[in-house]
C-alpha cells in the first residue's frame, strides 16, 4: 500500500494533529471542540485557502492526499475536509471582491457547499432572489459562508450567502458519518447582490476531493483489517483459527492493489483536468473520479466479505469505517453526476 511518508511535511502535520484525538475505529466525531479546535489550529480547513487569505494554499494533488489520509482514521472528518476545502478553493478563485468578504475579516471562516442544484434564482430588474432547499449539505451548521448551486434564466450558478441568511435543519447523518453536521439547508426568497453570484462550474478538485474520502476510507478498512490478522496471528502462533478461509490473504492483497490502482487513477483525473477548461476533458476527468470511487468501494466489500470476525455492529471498527466508505460514495456519487449533468 502507499503510505502515509509520501504526504508533505506541511500536510504531515495535519495528519498528525488529528491522530491522537481521532484514532481509528475512535467513537469521537469529528465536530467536537477539540477536533474543531486542532484542525483550525493546523489550518486542516484551509488546505485550499489562498495564502493572501491566511490558507495554506496547498497543491491540489496534496490536499487530495491529505483528505484521504484523514478519511482512513474517520469518514466523517475526511468528507468535512473535502467539502470545506472543495469550497476555499472555488471561492479562492472567484472574480472581484468575493473572497475578501469571506476572509477580509475572519482568515479561518468556513464555507459550506451545496453541489446540487436544488434552488431557484429569479432576477426582476436589477434584484436577484434565491429560493430552494438543498439536502445533505455537510458542515452547514459549522459553516460562516454556503456557496450554492442553482438554477436560473440562462443557465446554472453558484450563489454566495452568509450562514445568517440561511435556515438549517439538522438531518440523521448516513452510517459511519456521524460527525459530519449534515444539514438540509432552505433559502427563503433571499434577496442576492450580483457581486456573490457566479457563473462558475463546480471544480474538478471538488470531484477528486469527494472521491479521495471513498478510497482514503476504504485504505482505513484495509488497514484495521490486516492490523486485526496481525494481532490474531501473533496471538496464535500461527494457529488455523488465524484465516478464516484459505483464500482470506488473497483477498487482502487483491483489496491492497484495487485500492492502490484507485488511488492512482484519482490522481490522473486530477492532473489531467487541472487547469483545463475543455468541457470533455472535465467529463472524461468526473468518469474517472467516479471509477476510482467505485473501485475502491468494491475492495473494501471485499475484504468484509472475506472475513466473518467483523460482523455488521457499529462497534466493529473495520464495520464502521466500511459503513463511512458507503456513505462516502454515495455522496461522492451524487456530487459527481450532478458535475456531469452540469458540463
């Protein structure tokens, strides 16, 4: 497996920050003050953020690495982090005055995305109203900001509101996502100023970003796993018991490769959709996003399926963190084919 040694020093510290607070397999969410507190300490939030803003500005690639690195500890955090970040990279490159409303006062304020298009923006005469209901926006009640997508004369846009315009209705968050504040998010015939609405297409980053949470998870799966045989080997002396069916460290391995040849198709999306404008190049690029999530989603099936130690209870930390991977990819999922629908 590729390991955690390849993340940059900057991103190691992320990673490092949140391990002793967040073990795997760890009931803590991920919205808790000390989770909160330290992520915000270390910028975790701000992977993507432009420096002249106080953000890291971190390589697009690396941040994918990282989200997928603090996916394998927990789901949760690793789709917050791919949400808030997705949005700091969108909004870091808007035109005009956008990101200097959002961090001219507060350099750690957080963006929440709504990637679906499930609102309705009306303009009469020089006024813009927004309306809609979006669901499952992750992180809404942690949120200063929500960038949201919608439907309006002439096109699709993204919308720029402050937390305090916004209602939020706090839904049952999906198995193995219990720390990720999902919020259904309803606007109410808001008026909009022009300079917070945007013609802008959701970003590859935010695709890869969504899609790293699944194959990070699903790396988490496999290494609680092969921790797990490792203590029943040296706990058996290499007794019987330690398989359950003699095909038990194929699977491990075949898992290790699929997850492993995920990781690198998630990385050739990226770098060959950053900085490309071409319609199907970013189609081609959301494909491949969607592949690699489902690649990895399938390995980690593999590996419950091989064994029968991890039986479906959400004390199980391998069972649990297989649920975030499902969870995952059904939002990556759902995020990703409304990109296509939208290019």
């Amino acid at each position: 497996m590729t390991g955690p040694s390849a993340v940059h020093s900057v991103a190691r510290e992320i990673v490092d920050a949140v391990a002793p607070i967040l073990t795997p397999g760890d009931e803590k969410q991920p919205s808790t003050p000390q989770l909160i507190a330290a992520l915000q300490q270390c910028a975790g939030w701000q992977m993507l953020q432009p420096a002249r803003y106080g953000g890291l500005a971190m390589a697009a690639d690396e941040s994918v690495t990282v989200i997928g690195e603090l996916a394998a500890m927990d789901a949760s955090l690793g789709w917050l982090s791919a949400m808030f970040n997705a949005a700091a990279h969108e909004v870091g490159g808007l035109p005009g005055a956008a990101a200097d409303e959002v961090w001219r006062g507060d350099a750690k304020a957080l963006i929440a995305p709504g990637y679906g298009s499930e609102g309705r923006l009306t303009v009469s005469g020089d006024e813009s109203r927004l309306s809609g209901c979006w669901r499952s926006v992750a992180g809404a009640d942690l949120a200063d900001w929500l960038l949201l997508t919608a439907d309006g004369d002439g096109g699709r846009y993204r919308v720029l509101l402050p937390r305090e315009q916004v209602s939020t209705k706090p839904t049952r968050n999906p198995s193995g996502l219990f720390g990720t504040d999902i919020c259904d998010v309803t606007v109410s015939d808001v008026a909009v100023p022009g300079n917070r609405i945007f013609e802008l297409p959701v970003s590859c980053v935010a695709g890869a970003a969504a899609a790293a949470t699944v194959v990070g998870a699903a790396d988490g799966v496999w290494r609680l796993h092969v921790r797990e045989i490792r203590q029943r080997l040296s706990a058996s002396y290499g007794g019987e018991d330690v398989m359950d069916r003699p095909s038990s460290t194929i699977q491990v391995g075949r898992a290790a490769c699929d997850i492993d040849a995920a990781r690198l198709q998630l990385g050739a999306s990226l770098e060959a959709s950053i900085g490309t404008a071409e319609a199907e190049a970013l189609r081609a690029a959301t494909w491949e996003q969607l592949q690699a999530a489902g690649r990895a989603r399938d390995a980690a099936d593999e590996l419950l399926a091989s064994s029968r130690r991890h039986a479906l209870q959400a004390s199980d930390p391998v069972t649990r963190l297989w649920q975030g991977t499902h969870a995952c990819f059904r939002l990556a999922t759902r995020l990703l084919d409304g990109v296509s629908d939208g290019r």
